[in-house]
C-alpha cells in the first residue's frame, strides 16, 4: 500500500495548471525518478482537463489508481496510489487538500515575508541613524573636551619651546635677509645709474670728437688726392685731343690757302696769339667750374662725416652705456647681495647668540 504523488490544479479555459506537487518516489530506482515524476505530473494535468466541475472520480492507468476531484470554482487536486490503497481515504484527502483557505495561506505568508523585509530594512535604518546621531553626538562631545584639554596642554607647551627656540633663528635669519637684499638692491641701483649717466656722457664726447677730427681729416687727404688726379688725366687727355683735332684742321685749311703768302709770319703770329689767349681762358673756365663742383661736393661730405659722427657717437655711446651699465649692475649686485649675506648671517648669529646668552644668564 503506497501513495506516490499529490497534486493541486486549476483548471484552465484550455489546459490545467499544476500549482502545487508532492512527490515520493523512493519506491523507485534513482534513474527513474524523473520519468515517473513526468508521467504523473502530465497524467494528472490530463486527468483534471477531462473532468467535470463538482465532480469525484478514480481512474486506473498502467499499474496506478488515480483518484480525482474537481470542486466548482475550478480548483482541483489529484492523488496517485497503488491498487490496495484505500479509495476512501484518498477522496478524504483530497477533501482536506481542496478545502484549504488557500488564499489566507497566501496572504500570511506574504505578509510574514513582507512584514519582515519591511521591518528588517526600517530597523536597519532606524538603527542606524540613531546610532550614527548618537554616535556623533557621543564623539563630538568626547573629543571637543579630550582635544581641548590636550590642545591647551600642547600649546602652551609647544609655544613656550617654539618661541623661545624660533624666535633666535627666525630674527636672525630675517634681519640678515632683509638688510642684505635691501643694501644690494640699494646699491646695484645707485652704482648702476651713476656709471650708465658717466660713461654714456664720457664715450658719447669722446667718439664725437674722435669720430669727427679722424673723418674730416680721411676726407679732406682722400679729396685733395683725387681732385688732383682727375684735374692732371683730364687736362692731358682733353688738351692732347682738343689741340691735335684743332691743329691738323686749322693747319689743313691755312696751309691750302695761305701757304704760299703768309706761311712764316701769319703762322707764327697766329698761333702764339690764340694758343696763350685759349689757354688762359680755357684753363680759368675750367679751373673755376671745376672747383666750383668739387668745392660742392666737399662741402657735403663734410657735412655727411659731420652727421655721421654725431649720429655713430650718440648710438654707440647709448648701446655700449647701456650693456656696460647692465653688466656692471648685475655683478655688482650678485656680489654685493653675497659678501653682505655672508657678513651679516655670520654677524647677526653671533650678535644674536651673545644676546640671548646674557639675557638667559640675567
């Protein structure tokens, strides 16, 4: 005698729908288990679609007896037994299982699961606000008075040692700092305008003067020489080419002529009469236009050199000034700013040293 299954449906428009199962297949070999527990899920599923509403029925299949019971509201539950077991008792069964208040079991449950999620969450909350207020409280309380009781104690501690250790090196340290970039600032500045103003105005009248003695003297030698050079090519060439051109034609035409009247005496007369008045005349034009031009262009070479001068003594007294003076200043000041560092650290520490000594002492 045996009960192998017990099965709760509802009972679909189309098919059944298992909602609940219990199983016990122990009687069975464990490679058969999953197959008999298909055949009485699909048996039973089968069992409660072709059942009517409100009815009770048994129904044998293979080696099995299915006991069945559908109640109005579609609700049905299926139990699986042997042939010896008591039909009775499995329509009694099935009875209890059917008229279970599902619905209050389901409400229960879910409310129990709810209500405990709910509570766990809200008390874990709750919980931990409270003890994170309190928690809070207890520590800004605790540790406002342990901070400033121990803060007062470091401090006053801390700022006698401090003060009486820091103020020495601090005061020494800042006095020797503050004097010597203040002294090296002072006197970059100072020694930097004094030399720039001094060399500026010495180098600016010095290459003026220099500048204008050596090119006028350049231009007056270098004029001189090239007047005189072109003066003696032009005369010679243009005296040479003027008298030749000029005799061979005049002595042409007179000799054709007059060669067997006047030949002694015109010739003669003649040309010493026109070779001294051409020659003075000639050389009077030229001597006066041509000194006349170069006497020009002297003159503007003058004052060319002149502004020459001026203009390269100014810029080269400004620009060698200016990177002398630059120069100057910033050496001066690094070594400056270094010596009085060096001096003034060694002399304010031993001062101070001295200092602090005889009022510990005192």
């Amino acid at each position: 005698m045996k009960l192998y299954s017990l099965s709760v449906l509802y009972k679909g428009s189309a098919k059944a729908n298992l909602l609940k199962a219990a199983y016990d297949l122990s009687s069975f070999s464990f490679f058969q288990r999953s197959s008999v527990q298909e055949f009485m899920t699909f048996t039973s599923a089968l069992i409660v679609e072709r059942s009517a509403l409100g009815s009770r029925a048994s129904v044998k299949e293979q080696e099995y007896l299915c006991h069945v019971y559908v109640r109005n509201d579609n609700l049905g539950a299926v139990v699986i037994a042997d042939n010896e077991y008591p039909s009775r008792v499995c329509f009694t069964l099935l009875d209890k299982v059917c008229h279970v208040d599902y619905l209050s079991i389901y409400l229960s449950i879910y409310l129990s699961i709810y209500l405990s999620i709910y509570l766990s969450i809200y008390l874990s909350i709750y919980l931990s606000v409270c003890l994170s207020v309190c928690l809070s409280i207890y520590l800004s309380i605790y540790l406002s008075i342990y901070l400033s009781i121990c803060l007062s104690v470091c401090l006053s501690v801390c700022l006698s040692i401090y003060l009486s250790v820091c103020l020495s090196v601090c005061l020494s340290i800042y006095l020797s700092v503050c004097l010597s970039i203040c002294l090296s600032i002072y006197l970059s500045v100072c020694l930097s305008i004094c030399l720039s103003i001094c060399l500026s105005v010495y180098l600016s009248i010095c290459l003026s003067i220099c500048l204008s003695i050596y090119l006028s003297v350049c231009l007056s030698i270098c004029l001189s020489i090239y007047l005189c050079i072109c003066l003696s090519i032009y005369l010679s060439v243009y005296l040479s080419v003027y008298l030749s051109i000029y005799l061979s034609v005049c002595l042409s035409v007179y000799l054709s002529i007059y060669l067997s009247i006047y030949l002694s005496i015109y010739l003669s007369v003649y040309l010493s009469v026109c070779l001294s008045i051409y020659r003075s005349v000639y050389l009077s034009v030229c001597l006066s236009v041509c000194l006349s031009i170069y006497l020009s262009i002297f003159c503007l070479s003058i004052c060319l050199s002149v502004c020459l001068s001026i203009y390269l003594s100014i810029y080269l007294s400004i620009y060698l000034s200016v990177c002398l003076s630059v120069c100057l200043s910033v050496y001066l000041s690094v070594c400056l700013s270094v010596c009085l560092s060096i001096y003034l650290s060694i002399y304010l520490s031993i001062y101070l040293s001295v200092c602090l000594s005889v009022c510990l002492s005192i």
